[in-house]
C-alpha cells in the first residue's frame, strides 16, 4: 500500500509478489484490488485508485489466455477516466483486441494513455493495474506477456500507471524480471513463520471454534506450516461434522512427526498428506471397476477444456448403451464431487477446484501415488469418447431446419432448434475433441488414428455444420489443422520406428 502510493519519481512502476502455492498471493492481490477500487477507498491519504484488474486461472477460457488481460484492463480504465475512453473511441484499434499482446499494449492502452494525458495533463489521475498468478496463463504466454509489458514500460514508462502483478517464482518469469530495473520484488518466503502462522491462528480460531486454545489448534497450526491453502483445506475437510466427528478426522490426518508421510518437497512438507487423506476417505473404499470410475471421473473434472457439470462429465465417460446411464452415472459422479468437497465445489453448474496446487498434485505420479492422472493416457480416452458421441449424434440437417433458402438468423425457431438437438454433452465434443487429441502422445495411438479417420471420411460436414450452428464455425479450420498436424506426427514417428 505505501508503494502504490508512493508519488515520488524514485517509487518503482512494477511490484512483482512472488510465492509458492497456497501462501495466499491471489488473497493479498484480491485485498489490494478491493482496498484501491473506487468505490472503496475512502482514505483522504490515498493517492491511487484501482484502475483495472485480471485474475489469471487455468479454469476458465476467459481468464487463462494472455491476449484477455490488455483488452480487460483497458475496458476497466476507459470505465474509470473518460479522456482515455474518448482517446481509446478515437484510435480506431479496437481490431487489435484480437490481436498478439504485443499490437494490443501498444494499440489500445500506451496511444489512447498518452493522448489522455496530453489532453489535460494537469487532472489527469494515477492508477494501480493489478494482475494475478500470471504463471496460471497457458502454455509461455505469461512469460511473453511480461516480456512485452516491461519493454513497454522501459521504453514509454506509462507515468500514471502502477503494476501490482503476482505468480508462483516460475524460471521464465525469473529470468524476465531479472533484466528489469524498474520494479519491486517481495517473496512471501520473507514472512516470519510466527506472523503467517498468527493470521492462519486468527482464521482457524473463527473456522473452529470448538479447538481454541487447544493441543489439536496448536499441531494443526504448526502443520499448516505458513501455507494458508493448507488450513482452508482441512476447514472444508471437517465441514458438516460434529466436533467429536471434528477431533476424530483431525487425528487421522499425517502429522509432522508422521515419518509414514513421504514428504513431497520441501516447498509443501504436509499438503500432500493432506490430500491422500481426502482422497482416501473418497475413494479407497472402491475396488476394481468401481474405483477405476471415480477415478476416471475425478481425473475428467480436471483435464476437460472447460469446466463442465458432473452429468456433462458422465455422458461424455460412459456409454449410452449402459442401462439407466443419465441417472447412475450423473449420481455417481455428483457424490465423488461430494466425497471430494474439500478440493472441488460447483458453482454455475461447473466442477471447480479451490486451489492449483490439488490439480498439480493430481498430475505428478510420485505424489498422488494411486489416485496420479496419466494425462497423455486420460486425453487419449477422452478423445475416443468426444468421437464417440459424435457418431452417435451427428447427422445430417441436425437442427431440422425445414428450408436450406431461410438465412440462419432469420430463423427465429433456430436457438431452441439447437439447445433440442445439439445436448451439451454434443456440444462439447464438437469444440473440444482437438484439445483432447493435442494432449495425446504418439505411442499406442493406432485405434485413434482409425477413428479420426472415419471421422474425417464420413462425419467431417455434419461436425461442421453443428459448428456453425454452434457459433464456432470459426475453430473449423484450426481444429482440423491440429488434426493434420498430429496424424503427420504419427506418421513419422511409425516410419522412424
């Protein structure tokens, strides 16, 4: 707070907050974000106010693409300063929104703030833009978005803006920031133990009463180990149990002390224990075929593109050809999501995780040990499954549009013809299978490589038209070109070998 407000030419452009997962980075860039935000900040000593923010999450399309956040943040300052919204109308750049990150900076933020400010250089107003866990974006766009920010600062310097922007310490992030003079880092390792346990303390106390002042507040305290992720976890673990319940539950989970516990790493000594534990009380009870689908429905709540519900999730798994399939699969899949709330909740009808690190944990084979997600092999399954409920679902005319002369929106009938006709478990497999088939490694793909063949020979119009009458006849050509690339890629790989 007192560098945001710092005036003098001296305070630095950028403050970086780095730390690992679950310290609490998103809390503190949320907090800051509320504190400065206009319609909060009341303090007759501030100097700033929030002019935009961007939450980076790897859960929804809206937040994990680096070409989002520029556009986002420009939207919320022409909101907050009408010379830079008459500057950003008049620029005639609004194409560059779709755009590389690059075209856009300069585009529609560096042009209309420097016009802005010529326009009436003595009103104009200092603004803090607040980014978040900029390592969740996909793939090196968050590094190559911070590259094309800091050389866009050292060269313009943008006075007036401020950039409060956190991630996990990621090396191309690092290196980035390295060659950057003009900016102020802090890693939340810096914070004593005792002050991070104080607040953990303060929240644990209010989240369980019964254990105030007491042997299991005390050990959980010290097995949160500064990591305020671990704390929120075992609160929602114990959620909806009786005290005594409470106590029990507290003594099955690994303690420090608990040599059983490999420790993952250092970075997070007793998290892992903490979700083994979760899992287990989900899902070990299962055997056989009946473990092997909770897992298979657990691992899809994660690797889907976007965040689905669960009867999304059940019909895309499991054959239609299974008796009763929307009711058991659906109720099987809404109790893992039960069994699990401690990690995953719904909201909008979608499976959300609470936090990165449980996906990040489920991915790596030497921490989730039986419960580990096999990507490569779970995308290669989801993939077969996307086509599979598109040759059973596509078809010619799918809509029943009655004349092929009537121009699509002058069908009035058309929306709810497609909700009819195209069910979301359709839908999805539509826009997503290339996302699915990008993941899949090239060994043991040769039933794949026959599917996508037939698909190509026999289904690829009737997948187009469902695209268009999706409103996504734009990802045609790029999906089919993902599709080109990997049966190439297969193909060598068969000739090498």
């Amino acid at each position: 707070m007192r560098w945001a407000n710092d005036t003098s030419s001296e305070s630095e452009s950028v403050y970086w907050l780095f730390g690992q997962a679950g310290s609490g980075k998103s809390t503190i860039a949320y907090t800051i974000a509320r504190r400065f935000d206009f319609e909060f900040a009341r303090d007759s000593y501030d100097t700033i106010i929030l002019g935009g923010n961007f939450f980076c999450s790897r859960q929804f399309d809206e937040t994990r693409f680096e070409t989002r956040i520029i556009r986002t943040i420009v939207y919320h300052l022409a909101l907050r300063w009408k010379p830079f919204a008459d500057a950003l109308n008049g620029s005639g750049k609004f194409d560059t929104v779709n755009q590389n990150v690059c075209a856009q900076l300069n585009g529609l933020l560096v042009e209309p703030w420097e016009q802005a400010k010529c326009a009436d250089p003595s009103k104009s107003p200092r603004f803090l833009i607040v980014i978040d866990a900029l390592d969740e974006i996909d793939g090196t766009g968050g590094s190559e978005f911070l590259r094309d920010l800091l050389d866009v600062i050292n060269k313009k310097r943008l006075l007036g803006l401020k950039f409060f922007v956190t991630s996990r310490p990621d090396p191309n992030l690092v290196t980035h920031l390295q060659t950057f003079e003009d900016k102020r880092l802090y890693r939340l390792e810096q914070v004593a133990i005792e002050e991070a346990q104080a607040d953990i303390t303060t929240y644990l106390n209010a989240n369980l009463p019964h254990f105030v002042d007491r042997p299991e507040m005390e050990n959980l305290v010290a097995q949160a180990a500064g990591l305020f992720i671990y704390a929120a976890t075992v609160v929602k673990y114990l959620e909806g149990y009786e005290p005594l319940e409470q106590k029990e539950r507290l003594r099955m989970l690994p303690s420090i002390s608990d040599s059983a516990i490999p420790q993952a790493s250092e970075e997070i000594p007793l998290l892992d224990g903490l979700y083994l534990q979760v899992l287990s009380d989900a899902l070990r009870s299962f055997k056989g075929d009946f473990f092997m689908h909770r897992l298979h429905i657990l691992h899809t709540f994660l690797c889907t593109a976007e965040r689905t519900s669960t009867s999304l999730v059940a019909k895309l798994l499991f054959s239609s050809n299974e008796i009763n399939p929307a009711f058991s699969y659906t109720t099987i899949a809404d109790k893992v999501l039960a069994g699990l709330h401690a990690v995953l909740y719904i909201e909008n009808d979608k499976v959300l995780s609470y936090h990165k690190s449980f996906a990040d944990f489920i991915f790596d084979r030497n921490r989730a040990k039986e419960f580990w997600c096999d990507q490569a092999k779970h995308h290669q399954l989801l993939t077969g499954h996307c086509f599979r409920v598109m040759e059973a679902g596509l078809k010619f005319n799918i809509a029943n549009i009655i004349s092929s002369f009537l121009l699509d929106h002058d069908n009035s009938a058309l929306p709810d013809a497609v909700k009819q006709n195209i069910p979301p478990v359709l839908s999805y497999s539509c826009q997503n299978w290339d996302h699915h088939l990008s993941a899949v490694t090239l060994t043991n793909s040769d039933t794949l490589y026959y599917i996508l063949s037939e698909f190509l020979q026999l289904r690829v119009l009737f997948w187009i038209e469902a695209m268009n009458l999706l409103g996504s006849r734009g990802q045609c050509h790029q999906m089919l070109q993902t599709a080109y690339e990997w049966v190439v890629k297969l193909q060598v790989s068969c000739f090498v070998n």
